[in-house]
C-alpha cells in the first residue's frame, strides 16, 4: 500500500481526488487534508496568502498521523504566484515541516509535461489574465515552451467549481492551437477526473489538469508508476487517435 498525501485548500473539487484513486485500480491511498483559504478570490495577494507557509504547516499533522509517504500542496496558483524561487522555497518549508518529500501542483505541471514527452503547450486558465501570466511565466521558467495561452477571467474558486464537462471542453476549445503539443487546466477547483477521457479525444492530444497532474506528482515522489487509462496520457502509454 503507498499512501498519498495532499493538502487542498478549502473545499472546492476535493470529490475528484477518491474518484482518481477509484480509477488507479492499484494499492494506493489518497488521504486529504483541508487547508484554510482566507479569500476566495483570484487576486494575486489572496492567492499568496493561501500558500502561506506557516498556514500550510499548521495542516500537516493529520498528514503524519495517516502515514503518508509524500505530500503534495493541491494547489497550482497558491505555488506559482511565489515564482519559481518562492514556490521552490515553500516545498522546502512544506517537506521540512511534514518530515517527507514534498511538492506542489505547479511543478507537477511541469515534471508531467516532460514524462509526456511533449514540447509546447497551450493554457486554458480559470483565471484572470495577470494570474494565467505568472502560471505561463513559471512553465517558461521550468524549460516549457508555452504556445498559447487562454484566461476565463473567473473570480474565485466557488465559480469554477460549479462548472460541469460543456464549461470545462469550452475552456480546453478556447486554449487549444495546432502549435500545442498539449493542453493544460491548471486549476485544482475544476472537476475534471472524470472528464479527461473526453476531453483528450475532443482535442486528439494530451491534456494535463491539476488534480491529475497532483496525484501523478505524489506518486513520482514515491517512485510509484501505475497504468490508469481513464487518467489520460500521463498514466498511460497508449496513444491517442486524432477524431
């Protein structure tokens, strides 16, 4: 048994994190822990303090008590509006505080789109257009070339969280450019577990999103690789037919 570990902030698309460890098929836990979120909103300040270290730290004893191997901080834009020396810095805070590797969604961005083997990637972002800039600033910082990117220009998680599979293939659709190699949702408050499937055949490519994208990451910390089909081209080798 590997057990997983995430801290997700508030409680927005928690739900998809049992439907992907139903989907994992293999001896793998995923056990979640709420952090605080102060304000809900995509405001550069709201988002930093959401991140906060000391808050994080404060949530990862019932991540210690589950005996988890690794843990991973659930959400993208908490990570990358630190930049990319900030978000390093806060893994560094999170793993020393936790006792265990440690990591975040935005770099799981970018360690998934290099296990894919994939060179440009479009965004298709929840956020307004200056938080969907530092997402696309910190893929350029992590060597990821960024062929186009979208902003929804959503306000807070709570919006987002509401949306079902027509809102998300929309935002996937609005993204999408034949100069992307993949397409990438980097919010964790989007329910997309169970709509991977099809938005990989609608768009006849990859697509990353962010819980996907998190739990692939507390897995590589754990040195585990498991063949998920219905998670996409990250947990699988088989390739995808263009429709």
């Amino acid at each position: 048994m590997t057990a997983l570990g995430f801290l997700y902030p508030g409680h927005f698309a928690e739900d998809d994190y049992p439907r992907i460890e139903q989907l994992l098929g293999s001896d793998i836990r995923v056990d979640l822990v709420h952090t605080g979120i102060g304000e809900d909103a995509y405001r550069l300040e709201a988002l930093r303090g959401t991140g906060a270290v000391d808050q994080l730290a404060r949530s990862v004893e019932g991540l210690r008590l589950s005996g988890a191997e690794a843990v991973v901080w659930a959400s993208t834009s908490g990570s990358f509006v630190h930049g990319w020396e900030g978000a390093h810095e806060q893994v560094r805070a999170l793993a020393r505080a936790v006792g265990m590797p440690a990591s975040a969604t935005s770099f799981g961005f970018v360690h998934a789109v290099r296990e894919i083997g994939v060179r440009r990637v479009a965004v298709a972002a929840t956020y307004p257009e200056d938080v969907t800039a530092l997402f696309a600033d910190f893929l350029r910082a992590g060597e990821v070339e960024v062929a186009a990117a979208h902003s929804a220009g959503s306000r807070s998680a709570e919006q987002v969280a509401s949306w079902g599979e027509p809102e998300i293939l929309a935002l996937a659709r609005a993204a999408d450019t034949p100069r992307a190699d993949a397409v990438l949702l980097p919010d964790t408050a989007l329910h997309t577990a169970s709509h991977i499937a099809a938005l990989e055949k609608d768009l006849g490519k990859p697509v990353l999103t962010a819980n996907q994208v998190t739990v692939w990451e507390a897995l590589r910390l754990t040195d585990r690789r498991v063949n998920a089909p219905g998670l996409g081209a990250l947990f699988s080798r088989e390739p995808i037919v263009q429709v």
